[in-house]
C-alpha cells in the first residue's frame, strides 16, 4: 500500500506535465515494453536478441520467427515487482508457405488501486482543499484519497521470411495504448530485425526498435518521442553430454540521454549489457542462469511436454534499495502444434 501510495502522491507532482500540450523525447516513455517476455529469456538474462527462435520472437527480434516450422500459442504471467504490478502477454506465430511466418502478439502492464491524491491535500487548519505540497499545514486528508489505474497495452503484428538457410529478416508494426488515471495515450512504432548464422551453431542478431522514432500522442495534446534502440546479440552453440550449452550476450545501444541509470555511456548514448546461459538436455529439459540490465542475477529451468513448453524464471531485486520489492516469479508457457498438417511447406 505504501509503494502504490508513493506513486499516487507523485501524480501531482507530474500532472502539470501532462496538460501542457508540447512534444518531448520521452526518456523511458518506452520502458513497459522493455521489461521482456517468457520464463526461458528471463532466465538467461534477458540475452534473447540472436537466440529467439519461438512464438516470443516477435518480440525479442521479428526476424527470429522464420525460424519457426509449425504454429504457436505463447502465455505469460508475472507479478512484477513482488505483486505491485500485473503483467501479461500473449501470442500466436503461424509459418507460411516455405519461407515466412506470420505473428500477432500483446503485452498489458498494470498497477491498480493507485490512491489518487491530487485532491486529498488540505490545509490542516481551515480544511480547504489546497495543492501546495510544501505549505507547513498541509496533510493529506484519507476520506479524500481516490483510486486509479496505470495501464499499458502493447500490439506487435509480425512478419518474417527466411531469405536465405543462413540469413532471416522481419518487421514489426507496434500500436501502443497507454492511461494513467483520465488521461490516455496513443502511438505507433516499427521495428526490423535480422539473424545470421555465418557456420554451424553461431547466430548474430540484431533488432532495431522503434526504428523511425515512435510518436506516442496524449489526450492532453502532449507527444512523446520514443527515441530508437539497437539491440545486437551473439549466442553459440556447444554440444556436449547429450545436450546443448548455449552462452548469449545482448548489448542494447539508447540514445535517451541515460548516463549512468546505464551500464555505461559515452554522452547521449548509452549501453547495456545483459548474459545468460542455457544448457538443453535432449531437448527435454532445461537449466538456465543470467544477468540482466537490471543488475540481478536470474535463474530459470523449463521442461518439453508432448506439445508443451513449461519455464519458470527466478529474479531478486537489488536490497540495497531504496525501496525494498520482492522478488519476481514469472512462468511462461508454448503450446506447439507440432502435428504433420501443420509442419511448413517444404519440409
């Protein structure tokens, strides 16, 4: 209740921002939909960039969904930052013909019941209501706290083809929809991807999000830019004890002016680095460990069902917070119909 208090209690600090119609570079207005998807990338890591070979790659890099041969259904849920924030996805990747595949996917981020006190505010004395957070009468009156929500939708519609055994590309067409309390939001955004595999076992990646700057427009008439990320990764491929170890590493290039809220940078630019690991069994079962931009250690395992694809995730937040939240559990599954009707054309 505390933390969903802090938030509230930012709102009037904030909320002149959003009636003053302008347009900005919205440092983080993009954030939401870097936060990742599925229980086996959250396990190594969030290293996903040249690795993603499922339904999730339309959104970790679109090219990764030629990659598919049958269709696929992908569902996550996680309570993110303990149980602060709800968060949820969901796709669906089709293989066409020999050589392309299509895929629609969604993210919803939510944080509800946010006490709402931009008119719980008054003057101790007199009991006005008053919205000068620093006069020495001021307290907040709780008969006066109301509730709202922050909600964020993200829509990806995705296209890849395979243009050749060893190079794929793909796009994506984002439609995003964001509210918090009466205020609502509106954007689009496009991103192109590619994975080439230069000999056996070695995949290079590379997603370039948000590619011709997103506009994401406000009811307020306020525009925030979401400025372009590059995202490039390598992984590798090492067969040994009946199994597969695959090491990947992510470098995400920004350009918001983060400074050191990054791994490092060198001016307006900024880079983060994430790692992880997977060791694949047979393709049977699956152990995996990371460190992602966030500074936390992951750890993940998943197991292959006939058709079904079960992960789980592990992250601890930093305890040297601030804030303290608790630690974030997040299970994924992949339904894959993996019957001989729908295999792809030319297998």
């Amino acid at each position: 209740m505390k933390k969903k208090l802090l938030i509230g209690f930012s709102l009037i600090m904030f909320s002149y921002n959003f009636l003053t119609a302008q347009t900005v570079i919205g440092k983080y207005a993009g954030e939401f939909m870097a936060i990742g998807v599925g229980g086996k990338a959250s396990g190594m890591g969030s290293a996903q960039v040249a690795v993603a070979n499922d339904a999730t790659s339309g959104y970790w890099n679109p090219a990764g969904l030629a990659r598919l041969n049958y269709p696929q259904i992908s569902l996550m849920h996680e309570e993110y930052l303990g149980n602060l924030v709800n968060y949820n996805y969901a796709a669906v990747a089709i293989p066409y013909g020999e050589d392309m595949s299509f895929g629609i996917s969604a993210i919803r981020l939510s944080v509800d019941g946010i006490p709402d006190t931009r008119e719980a505010l008054i003057d101790r004395v007199t009991g006005q209501v008053i919205y000068d957070i620093n006069n020495p009468a001021a307290r907040i009156d709780p008969s006066l706290v109301k509730e709202f929500s922050n909600t964020d939708y993200a829509f990806y519609l995705t296209f890849a083809k395979r243009q050749t055994d060893k190079f794929y590309w793909g796009a994506n067409v984002k439609v995003i929809s964001r509210s918090i309390a009466e205020y609502s939001a509106l954007g689009v955004g496009f991103d192109v991807g590619a994975v080439y595999m230069p000999m056996d076992d070695l995949y290079l990646g590379a997603n370039l999000m948000d590619i011709t700057t997103t506009l994401v427009a406000w009811s307020t008439g306020r525009n925030e830019l979401i400025t372009p990320t590059a995202k490039i990764g390598a992984a590798y491929g090492i067969h040994f004890f009946g199994g597969t170890l695959m090491p990947a590493v992510d470098f995400d290039i920004r350009f918001e002016n983060r400074q050191f809220a990054s791994t490092f940078n060198i001016g307006a630019v900024s880079f983060d680095v994430k790692g992880g690991f997977e060791y694949n069994f047979q393709n049977i079962f699956a152990v995996r460990a990371g460190y992602n931009d966030l500074n936390q250690f992951t750890v993940g395992a998943g197991i292959k069902l006939p058709k079904l694809n079960i992960d789980y995730s592990f992250a601890r937040f930093n305890e040297s917070s601030a804030t303290r939240f608790d630690d974030s559990h997040r299970i994924s599954l992949i339904l894959t119909l993996e019957e001989p009707r729908f295999l792809r054309d030319g297998l």
